[in-house]
C-alpha cells in the first residue's frame, strides 16, 4: 500500500477515524473462517461444530507494557498471542479475532498500521486460519488493546480446568518460567539511571538475548498442542499466563486434586539449572499450555504426549487438607504467580 510522502507524519488527530481504518483493516488478516469481515456493524464468522469459544483480555499501557520496550508489532503480535492461548487451552482452534483499540489522538498512523501488521503475522505464526474480523477504533488518554477471540471445538468437548484425575501426568508444553526472566532483565538492564524504560538500552538487551526477552515481549504460544492435546486424551488443562505454582493450583482446586510438580522435571522442561526453580514457579506470562493426560499415554508402548508435551508431574488424591499444590512431596504455601490488582 502506497501512501503519500507525509504520511509517516499523520495521526488519528489529522486523518481521523475513517482515513485510519482505511489503513489499517487491509492489514489485517481475513481468516478462513470468516463469511463477513470488517464493514458492517458485525462481522459473521463460521462455527461449523454448532458451538464456539469466546474470550477477552485488555492490555494497558502501563500495567501490561512499556512503549519504551516494545515496538506496535510487538504490542500486535502479544495482544493476539496471549487470546489465541486461551483459546487453546480449551482445546479449541482460533477462527477469528475482533480488536478494539484506544490511543492517544497524537498516535501516528503508521505505528498503527504496525500494529496491525502484528496481529496478522501473530495469526499467520500461531493459528494459520484465523484472522480478524472486527473491532473498534477510539481516541484515548491511554494506550488500550482489548481482544475478543473466538476458536472452533470441532466436535470435541471443552477441557476445563476441572477433569484431572489422580494418576494422571501433568505436563507443559512451551517455556517456563522464560517471560519473567525476560522482564526482570528489561527492569534490571532496560532502564535509565532513574530506573525509567529506556527504549535504546531495550534494544541493546533484545540484540544480546533475543530468545529471553522475546519471550516476554513477543511470546510464542504452542497454539497447536491445544487441539493435539484435546484429540489426545487431555483431561484437564489451561494456560500459563499468571505463573506455574498459581495456575497448577487453579487445576488442583478446580479438579479437587493434589497436583505434585517435580522440581527436577520441572528445570529439564525449562531448559535451566535449578537456581532458576523460584522463578520457574512463579514467573508469569509465558502463555504455555500445562495439562493433565491419563497416564497410559507415557507408560510403555503408550502413544506418548503430543506435540511439544513434557511430564513435569502426577496428579494424586486430595488428603485431609484438600485440594492442593505440592513441589516434589512438600506442599507448596507460597501464591506464586501474578496478579494485576496487586499494586492497583
């Protein structure tokens, strides 16, 4: 798409609304599932298995990003990667996406475009198929992307977090506990001397360890073990976005269970030594999908887990204290994880 020799300089204040959707909807991925697209007061999107999966999120700039550290493709290409997790971690395949986003009136347009071109190279990446169909555009104080993603059961019923049972393996497919080392790097080495983002030490830091702090700021979710682990057998299952102690917990208490993680198994799946295990713990915002598969898969002359799949654990029975988390035998007090409202 050609623009005119000024138009890196335009912005939603001088183009307004119509002329900046103009640009950026033909950025966007159409979808295989879409049956109508951006253009009418809401789009139509095929659910062949008569049911679908819907979720939300909203990212902040702020609480949930640093303009200094990532770029408008990153901020895409996350906004996209974190929902099309959830979809998968019920077992789903994404179909389609609708986007609504808020920005200052001084926004130059092609940053938005950017942005844009983040969440189509996130679909083509992650859920080859899925596109977006819709969305919102509006002037704000703040920087705000909020997604509603939807996704196809094909047939298959939901895995929730409520169906591990004892003798089950618990395994994770995707990175541990990576994003937050990311982050911590980005607040340690990513910052000016009054510890404000500093966009060029940022990029300094990605050039020296890409794999790490891309974790955090462009994460790669496995969204095709969340169907191959559905078609597999999976009985329970859902998305690390808050950190592994705090979401296997969520599991162990939804399935009224004792999920036992196995520290050693733990490190080896993240690819660590095991001075790291804290922070493996409790590191959020991977978007791995951990899940609970009956046992039979991984015994001997057993098909074995799908995809990316690694046994990190086994589900046991609740004992008298009930449902809960349990690292290598011993029961695991701490929270761990993230939570937003913490500081809000």
């Amino acid at each position: 798409m050609t623009h005119s020799p000024d138009a890196h300089a335009d912005t939603l204040r001088t183009v307004g609304e119509i002329a900046a959707l103009a640009r950026i909807i033909p950025r966007l991925p159409r979808g295989e599932h879409t049956v109508l697209g951006p253009g009418d007061d809401a789009a139509v999107v095929a659910a062949a298995d008569g049911r679908f999966v819907v979720t939300t999120d909203v990212m902040v700039d702020g609480p949930d990003f640093r303009r200094a550290w990532s770029t408008p493709h990153d901020l895409g290409w996350k906004a996209a990667a974190t929902n099309l997790s959830d979809i998968a971690a019920m077992g789903a395949r994404p179909t389609g996406l609708v986007v609504a986003l808020i920005a200052p009136a001084d926004t130059a347009v092609a940053e938005l475009e950017q942005l844009a071109d983040g969440f189509a190279d996130a679909c083509a990446a992650l859920a080859p198929g899925c596109g977006v169909v819709g969305g919102d555009l509006s002037v704000g104080s703040t920087l705000t992307i909020a997604v509603t993603a939807f996704g196809d059961l094909e047939g298959r019923p939901p895995i929730t977090r409520a169906g591990a049972q004892p003798g089950d393996v618990v395994a994770v497919s995707g990175g541990v506990g990576v994003a937050a080392r990311g982050l911590r790097m980005l607040f340690d080495e990513g910052v000016d001397d009054a510890g404000v983002p500093d966009a060029e030490k940022a990029a300094a830091l990605r050039a020296d360890e890409h794999r790490i702090i891309e974790a955090q700021l462009a994460p790669r979710p496995p969204i095709i073990d969340g169907p191959a682990a559905a078609i597999a057998g999976a009985t329970a299952m859902l998305d690390l976005s808050d950190g592994l102690a705090l979401d296997a917990r969520r599991i162990a208490r939804a399935s009224g269970v004792v999920l036992d993680l196995d520290a050693a198994a733990v490190c080896i799946a993240a690819g660590v030594d095991a001075m790291f295990l804290p922070l493996m713990l409790t590191g959020g915002e991977d978007h791995s999908l951990l899940a609970t598969f009956p046992a039979a898969l991984v015994a001997d002359g057993g098909p074995g887990l799908p995809g990316g799949f690694r046994v990190i654990g086994r589900v046991v029975e609740a004992s008298d204290d009930g449902p809960e988390l349990r690292v290598s035998g011993r029961p695991f007090d701490q929270r761990g994880g993230w939570d937003s409202f913490d500081d809000a």
